[in-house]
C-alpha cells in the first residue's frame, strides 16, 4: 500500500491510497465500472477472472480516497506473460478532471517496468481524454488495426473447409 499526497493545478490537496486490489472491493469496483461505462455482463469479467489474471501474474491497481474509504479508481493489467495489457482504466466521475488518472498511469507504467514488458492497450478512437491521456504518458499508436473478438464460442461453428 502507498500514501499518496497529491496537489495539481486542477486539484486542492488531496490524499489518497493506491494498493492491490483485494475481494472485498469487488462490489465496488463493478459498480464503478458500470458508472464509467467499463461494465458488462458481456465482458465476462467477475471475481474469479480476476482472482486468475492475478495468480497469473497480473495487477488489479485500486486508488482509493483514503478519508472517505471509497474507491476511486482502478488499473487492471494482465499478462500473457509476452506482454502486459492495460484496462479498466477508469477515474470516478466525481473524480475526474482534476488530473488523478495520471497517479494509475504511473503505477501501470512503473508495473510493466518492474516486470520488463512492453505495455499495451486499447482505446476507442472517439475516447479523446483517455487518448490524449496515454499520448502523454508515452504511449503510441500502433497503426490502423480494427480489433475483433469472438464473444460467444457455443455460436460458433467450425467453417468448412
Ligand atoms: C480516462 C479517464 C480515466 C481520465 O481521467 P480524468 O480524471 O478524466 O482525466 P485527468 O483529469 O486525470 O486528465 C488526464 C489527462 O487527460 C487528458 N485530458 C483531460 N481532459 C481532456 C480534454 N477535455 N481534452 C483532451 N484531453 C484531456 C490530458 O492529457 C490530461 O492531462 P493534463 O491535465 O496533465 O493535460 C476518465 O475520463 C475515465 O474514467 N473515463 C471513463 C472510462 C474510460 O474511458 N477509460 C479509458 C478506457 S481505454
């Protein structure tokens, strides 16, 4: 766990924590998910994915207002071991604009640094504060590629050949 005392020119000074994730936070995080849009039963995220990212190598990043106990933020970083992935980035609405999601993009970065894996995520091209965001912590564009994903495999036949 680490204190973290923060003042920006957006923000009075504020203090705030920024630890692992343990279970107990899951009902708040899946709240604070689906109030940043990051939600989902599509997704098939829950505490056991979860719990497996992290045996695997992972990091649940919670950053949390330490006066009010309340959780304001979340990093998750998953590996494949090859590579670590960056998502469910998210700041609280209430919480937003005063520059506190650079606090969860340090720790991630410093996260995959430790770790001695390139960093990768994914963001919608519309999403221009979370872009600009990652622009700015050193992050770049890879390039035109379209993201695909199979949700459902029990739909999917297999293609004859
Ligand atoms: C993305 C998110 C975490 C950013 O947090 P935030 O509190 O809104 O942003 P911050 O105040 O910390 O600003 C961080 C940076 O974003 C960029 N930014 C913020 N507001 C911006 C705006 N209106 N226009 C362009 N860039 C902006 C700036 O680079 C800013 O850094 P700076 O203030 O040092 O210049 C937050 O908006 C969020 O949770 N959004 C919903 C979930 C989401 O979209 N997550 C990303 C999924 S890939």
């Amino acid at each position: 766990m680490k204190q973290v005392s923060f003042m920006s020119e957006k923000n009075n000074f504020a203090h705030f924590i920024i630890r692992d994730f343990k279970s107990d936070d899951y009902e708040q995080i899946n709240l604070l998910w689906k109030e940043t849009g990051l939600g989902g039963s599509q997704r098939d995220d829950n505490l056991q994915v979860i719990n497996s990212t992290l045996a695997n190598g992972g990091k649940l990043i919670i950053l949390e207002h330490s006066a009010q106990n309340l959780i304001i933020g979340t990093a998750w970083l998953t590996t494949d071991t090859r590579r670590i992935y960056l998502h469910h980035f998210c700041v609280k609405p209430t919480y937003q604009n005063k520059g506190i999601s650079h606090l969860l993009c340090n720790e991630s970065i410093k996260f995959a640094k430790e770790k001695k894996m390139q960093i990768k995520l994914e963001v919608h091209k519309d999403n221009l504060i979370a872009t600009e965001l990652y622009k700015k912590h050193g992050f770049t564009y890879l390039g035109d590629y379209d993201v695909y994903i199979i949700r459902d495999l029990s739909i999917i036949d297999k293609v004859e050949l």
